[in-house]
C-alpha cells in the first residue's frame, strides 16, 4: 500500500500553512493557518474493508519543566513521549484521497466537532485536547486534525508521522470520545496493510532542520 501528500516531501520540512503554530519574531509563535494535508492512497491489499489514520508526533519533552520557559531550553537529550495530532477511523474502502483543508482549516478555540468527519469517518480527540485542558480560552474537545505546535525552545527537531492503515472491519469498536490510543487498540488483529510518511518541523530559530 502507498501513502503520499503534495504538501510537503517524506522526511523534509513542513510548511508552516499546515502548522498549528508558526515562528514569530516578537513573541516566539503565533497561530498559524493548521490547514490539514492532502492525501492520497493506493494499492490496498484484497479485504480492506476501511482505513484509519493517525498522525503523530514521537519527539514531545516528557517533562514539561523547561517548556517554552525564557533563558531556557529542553535539552535535545531529554527523554521523548508521544503526541497524537490526528485519528481518524472507519474511513470507507472506496476512499482513496482526502482533500487538503478538507479536515481543518484555522486554529478553532477549544476544537472542532465530532466525532463525525468529512468522508464518512470518525475523528478522535487529539492531545490537544489534553494540553489545553486548563486554559480557559482554549479548553475542549480537540477534534481531527491540529497541526505541530512544539516547544519553541526545544533543541530537538520534532518529526511527526502520517500512518494510514488498511483494516478488515468496516467500523471499530471504540468509545464515542475515543483517542489514538484506544484506537490503536481496537485495530489490533484488524490490520491488513499500512503505510506511511513522515515531516519535520521546529519553531526554534537555533536550530536547523
């Protein structure tokens, strides 16, 4: 199976149109336009029944300690988690592109809807989610896509990976607010095929992608 966009090439630098977060000069970010990427799929083996996708960023701190903090830095040594940017199930087997934007377009305060989803599927939450949750201008439910986001003053280029995943049901079982993780759950012993592509993003002047 194959998985490819038009916004950017595997491995290389994301443009900052598909950001949750740009660079700015007076005051380190500023929101950007977090517009979700094309995609295109073929060759799905013989069975798929549905897709699902997941977006996800392997390089986050795992401690927040140092975190956009002034005269301070995570040190590029630090120990690493993951952040989920986007889940997305039950995709029907006829589909096979998904339209850039079609998923977001703009920073939406305290998240878009769901679970439904353009195409016929199912959005999770993303960890957004959780990372706003006690911000009063911009806690909820973070739906679909959001775009990277990471500490402007991290040492470490952060890479986030697309991965699309041909399975043999037509519909997961999964709570109605479900996350990545519970969705990876529910594809155990479902998957057929995957495949994926990844970018690279950093909103640190210091350093180089």
């Amino acid at each position: 199976m194959k998985l490819s966009t038009t916004a950017f090439v595997d491995a290389a630098a994301i443009p900052h149109e598909f950001a949750f977060c740009k660079p700015d000069a007076s005051s380190h970010v500023a929101l950007s336009t977090n517009l979700s990427p094309d995609l295109m799929w073929a060759d799905a083996p013989t069975g798929t029944e549905s897709f699902a996708l997941i977006c996800h960023d392997p390089d986050v701190p795992s401690s927040g300690d140092d975190v956009n903090k002034e005269g301070r830095s995570v040190p590029a040594t630090l120990p690493r988690v993951d952040f989920f940017h986007w889940v997305l199930i039950d995709l029907p087997r006829s589909a096979s592109a998904i339209a850039r934007g079609a998923h977001s377009n703009g920073v939406t305060p305290r998240g878009k809807s769901g679970p439904s989803a353009p195409g016929g599927g199912r959005h999770g939450i993303n960890d957004y989610t959780a990372w706003f949750a006690s911000d009063g201008q911009m806690s909820g439910d973070y739906y679909g896509y959001d775009g990277p986001c990471p500490p402007w003053n991290d040492e470490l280029v952060h890479r986030y990976t697309f991965t699309l995943y041909a399975l043999d049901v037509t519909r997961l079982e999964v709570p109605a607010r479900f996350t990545a993780t519970e969705a990876r759950n529910a594809m155990r012993g479902h998957v057929l095929a995957e495949a994926s592509f990844s970018g690279r993003y950093t909103l640190n002047p210091r350093v180089s992608l």
